[in-house]
C-alpha cells in the first residue's frame, strides 16, 4: 500500500445525495478495492483521473485539511446541518496486510471530527473497516453518528467484492464497541447485492440473520446495487428489492430503529426519511 499527501483548495462541500447535508473527503482514492463496481472509481475512470484500481488504493492525505476547515467553517457554519466523512472515500482506510485502521489517516479523521465538534458542527462517519476505540476516549460531540457498511454475514462474497475490507464480523464488534459506550451507531445496508451475486440470498430468512446481527443500531440506511448487468438481468430483482425493504422496514419499526430506503429500492418512495440524519 502506497501512501502520500496532497493539498487542495477546498474541502467542504454541499452534496445532492438524498439523505446527507455537507461532506468531506479529505482523503483521495480508497484501499477497498470493491468490485460492486464502487461508484467512485466508475467517475475517476470516466474522467481520466485513474485507469486501474491499483492507482486507486495509492492513497492521498489531504495535509492541509485542519488549514482548509479553519477557513471554510466560518463561511458555511450557519448552512451546515451535519458533515458527513466520507462520500468517495472512507475516513478509516484500513492496511489489509497489517490488519489495522492506517494510522495517519486516523489521526487526521479524528482531529477533522473535534474541529468540527468545537464548532458545535455534528460529524456522521462510515467505513467499511474498523471504528478504533479511540473514538470512546476522546472527548467528542454525542450527536456524532458513526456506522460501517454491512451488505452480507457472508465472508465469500465480502472476498469477492469488498476484497480489502475487515471482516463482517469484526466490522459489527467494532461498532457494538461504540453503541456500548452510548454512542449514536448507524448500518449502510447498500449497495445491497441480489442472489444473482451473493448466493447465500437464495435462503429467504438470510436478511432476517443480517438484520438481528445489528439490532443494537439505531438507524439503518437501505438501498440496491446499481451499475452490475448481473443485477438487472436476475430475473426478479425489482420483487427481490422490494420484498427486501419490506423486510428492513418491518424490522426497524418493531425495533424502534429509524431507517431511510433509497429511491428506486422500494414500491413507492418515502420523502420523509430522508431528514434521519439531521437533528431533531
């Protein structure tokens, strides 16, 4: 894994995803190497920015992002609800060979979320790696909200499509770590796969299995996986998804957990779920 730094001009942004405010990606590229395709590495091919996904996992740091935020939180303070790290890349970017979250990119992370939280900004986070305990000790907003990306229990297809990622299983014990410590937890379920790519789906009550692995959380985020053929040629994916959102809305209304279903995942779209993250 090759690592270096960079500089940018900018670094908060407001983003159209549906259901966050502002973000930061204060990292460039990602080691995943996920195969879903990763929408991201899709734009930086698109615009010449990379070809392979070898350049992808040599990682930038954003050296100057304390400098950046130092200018641009007063400018934007009073039009941000919440910042959410990261949207192209992940704030806990993980050495699969040493089995570690790297540790200058949690440090930068970690100091971004106090500067944040200094200036009464609420930070959200998601990874598809470890959440550090350090998090716990640090003295940080309690209205932060941290998740992880769980698609599947199942480890074949986790080394098939998330292929540097930690497991599933200690992805869920690092965030049962945070929602012991009373901290606000949250699950990604998306881009959920169909049975065509992950065969463990072909057993109905395997969403049910997923679903009670994290029904310690209080939110869940739910949406399909777009930009595969395989998906869109299974035969009946549109009822597979549908049938799937039933399935996590039933759980989380019987669990007390609030949830938001991309659009084009469910019959008929929920526009009021989308405020989840915002504070009320």
């Amino acid at each position: 894994m090759k690592l270096s730094y960079m500089t940018r001009k900018s670094l908060l942004y407001k983003t159209a995803v549906e259901y966050w405010d502002w973000t930061i990606n204060h990292i460039e590229w990602c080691t995943h190497w996920c195969l879903f395709p990763c929408y991201a590495m899709m734009l930086a091919k698109r615009f010449w920015r990379i070809k392979t996904y070898d350049e992808r996992r040599e990682i930038k740091i954003v050296q100057n992002s304390l400098e950046l935020l130092d200018i641009e939180i007063p400018k934007y303070k009073d039009k941000i609800k919440f910042v959410h790290m990261c949207f192209m890349t992940d704030p806990f970017m993980y050495d699969a060979k040493k089995k570690e979250v790297i540790p200058e990119v949690q440090e930068m992370t970690l100091n971004i979320i106090k500067k944040l939280n200094d200036n009464w900004i609420k930070a959200t986070l998601l990874t598809k790696w470890l959440l550090p305990k350090e998090i716990i000790k640090m003295n940080l907003s309690k209205e932060n909200e941290y998740g992880i990306t769980l698609v599947s229990l199942n480890e074949k297809f986790r080394n098939k499509f998330e292929k540097y990622s930690s497991s599933y299983e200690d992805r869920i014990a690092s965030l049962k770590n945070l929602h012991d410590a009373w901290l606000k937890t949250w699950i990604s379920m998306e881009p959920f796969p169909s049975p065509a790519l992950d065969d463990s789906l072909n057993d109905s009550k395997w969403i049910d299995k997923l679903l009670e692995s994290i029904s310690f959380v209080d939110k869940i985020i739910f949406g399909k996986l777009n930009y595969n053929v395989k998906v869109t040629q299974f035969k009946y994916s549109g009822n597979f998804y549908y049938d799937m959102a039933d399935k996590v809305i039933d759980f989380c209304e019987k669990k007390g957990i609030e949830y938001h279903i991309k659009q084009w995942t469910q019959k008929q779209y929920n526009k009021k779920t989308e405020k989840v993250f915002v504070c009320r």
